[in-house]
DNA sequence: GCTCAAAAGCTAATGCCGTTAGCCTCGGGT
DNA sequence: ACCCGAGGCTAACGGCATTAGCTTTTGAGC
C-alpha cells in the first residue's frame, strides 16, 4: 500500500460536507479535490467518475437515513411507529436540507438499490396492520409519496405561506395513520 | 422588427421538446440551438441565459398542468373534485414524464411564482370543506405533498415491485380524500 | 422605393469542467 | 537494497455557457 491519505469513503465525506454547505449545484469534482487538497485526476485514482461520486453520496445517504427511521421505530409498533417513522424522516431532512436534495440527483436505479433497506424497514413497520401482501406495497409505496413528496418541497422551500410547517406535518402524520386504519385492497 | 423567425416562447417550445424526447439530462443551449436551426450565442437574443431558459420552462410547465386540473376540476366539488385533481395531476405526469422533472431543475421560488394559480385551483377545490383559513391552508399542503412525492417517484420510476401503479394511487386518492373529511386544526 | 436603425443572426474567443494519458514518487514487502 | 504498485501530479482535449463584436435582414417612416 502506498500513502492512504484518500479513498473512496473520504471522497464522499469531503463531498458530502461541500454539498450540505454550499448545495448541490455546487457539486464539481474540481471543487471537492480542492477541499481535499488534492488535484481534481487524482479523484479518479478513487472514484470512477463524477456520476458514480454522485451513486456513492447517493448510498450513504440512504444509509444514513435508514439507520436514523429504523432506530427511531424501533421499540414501536402500529400507529406510533408510523409517527415515529415519519417524524425520523423530517428530522433528518431537516438537518441535511442539501444532503436531501442531493438524493435526486443520482439516476434511480441506484439510489434504489440503496435504499431498498428503508422499504424493508417500511414494510416491517407496516406489517402490524392486518393487510394483504399486495395492500402492504400499495400502503408504503402511499406512505413513501407522502412523506418524499413533503420532504422534498420543504427542503426546496416550496411552501410559501406563514403557516408552520410543523403543524403540516402533523396533519399529514394523523391524514397517513387514518389512512392506514382504513386500507383495504383497492377494488377494481 | 427583424426576422421574427425565433422568439422566447419557441425557444421555449423547442427545449420542451428535446426534454420530453431526450430527458433533462440533455437539456443544453447547445442541444437546443441545433434543434433550432440556430447557432448557440443566438439563443440569448431571446433567453437570457440556461437558468432563465429553466425557470420560462418550468413556468410554461406548471401552466399547462393548473390548466389540465383546472379543467378537470371544473363543475365537481368535494371529494368528487379532489379525486379528479389527482388524477388529472397524475395523468399529466405520465403523458410527461421528463418535462415534470424539469420542473425541480429550476430554482423552487421562480417556480412558486408559476405555481400560484395551480395552489389558487387547490384551495377553491378545498373550500368546500369546511375548513377554517389555516387548516385550508394545511390541507392544500397535504395534498400538494402526497399528489407531487407520488408524481416524482412514479416518473423516475422508483417503485420497483409489480403490482399496479394505478391501484396505488386508487389508495393514495382515497387515503387523501378520508384525511380531509376528518381534518381538523392539529392541536397544539 | 430608399434609408437606416435595430433586431437577430453569425464567428471568435474565454474560462470552467469532466475526463484521459502519461509521468513521478513514495513506502511496504521481499 | 530493491522494486512495484498505489496514489499523486501535469498536460491536454473536448464540451459547454457565456461574452464581444461583427454582419445581415427587415420593416417603419420618409
């Protein structure tokens, strides 16, 4: 081995920091070697290119996300795991408004593929409501929209008005609970 | 006048174009240009620069879908008249995919600002609830949230399993629609 | 019909970025 | 003591957005 001073894990952390600072449309390979003072090739030495940077950041943001929602539930069943899932979520969008943002930025695939631990962890959630295997997929993919779709506008700054945006969320957590009481299969 | 053969809007036109066609990933004045007939620097005579050609695409997008919903919307009220937004809402999405992601590229209060008259169509659809001026408010939120996280998912095609989509959102409508029959203010 | 100013096009040039090629240099294993 | 490969570097290319400055067209007013 020679000088371990870089390595993939160090290049997305360095990454990482420079989009939750500055966003993501700041994202450059030219500026991520110069926080990590290092010239941009040398990147390569470690990362194949910009769009696998993006896969990697992509993954640990997954990960990061899944491990805060899954101890967050954990401990917890039925409607105050669903809350607590929920609540797990926001938080940590709101902490990492950026890092959230990034998550659309890499091709689906493989964020995906990464995060398919979070749908494990939806789904065991979800698992103490009696429903069918195929209503449990329809009520996460239902509980993912909710939940993406308020974190994405608030961590893009969508919502406009004074209203607090907690008081929102606590609508939506009680619209998602009520919803869930009430899923049967839909009939068609 | 000079040679009217271009103009701001068939810039417009033309970019929407190549996205529905090639995706966002190949939105570039260079790309557009071509397709113009046109060399690039000549596309600033009517666009001020690419961030601008965004924002006059995603206001030329969210006018399209306020009109598409706007209509469906019309002459129903209530559950009837939330039903048909969604689906109205989602049906534009799946007709355009790649110019719905487009509207993330923009910077969110440019956006906003084309949004109003969208949110405008949503809060009369609510009024017929009786909501007070906050909980509307909320509400509209709710559904902005659930309508806009599902549309985003489907149309980077993050749902993996096979069971339908159009059942998923069956539940999705009916979920939203019993949220707001019970929607009180969230206490606090 | 002629004129001419401005609108709308063009070419050339700049600078940033991603990416590749090829070289140099450590430092750990033999 | 040697060597070899990991990990760094510089140089170079091509694509892109953007700017500067020129040329062409055209329609409005005479």
């Amino acid at each position: 081995m020679a000088r371990a001073a870089l390595s993939a894990a160090a290049v997305v952390d360095v990454a990482l920091r420079l989009v939750d600072e500055e966003g993501v449309g700041a994202l450059t390979l030219a500026a991520v070697a110069s926080r990590a003072g290092v010239a941009t090739p040398s990147l390569y030495k470690h990362v194949r290119n910009l769009a696998e940077l993006r896969a990697l950041m992509s993954a640990r943001i997954m990960d990061e996300l899944s491990e805060r929602i899954g101890s967050a539930v954990l401990g917890r069943s039925a409607d105050e795991a669903v809350r607590a899932l929920m609540t797990a979520w926001r938080d940590y969008v709101l902490a990492h408004p950026h890092r959230y943002a990034a998550l659309g930025q890499a091709p689906e695939p493989r964020v995906a593929e990464a995060g398919e631990r979070l749908i494990g962890i939806m789904l065991a959630t979800l698992r103490a409501y009696d429903l069918d295997d195929t209503s449990v997929i329809h009520a996460v993919r239902c509980l993912r929209a909710a939940v993406h779709g308020f974190a994405v506008l608030e961590a893009e700054r969508a919502f406009q008005r004074s209203e607090k945006l907690d008081e929102t969320y606590d609508m939506l957590i009680r619209m998602v609970v009520a919803g869930l009481a009430t899923a049967t299969p839909p009939r068609r």
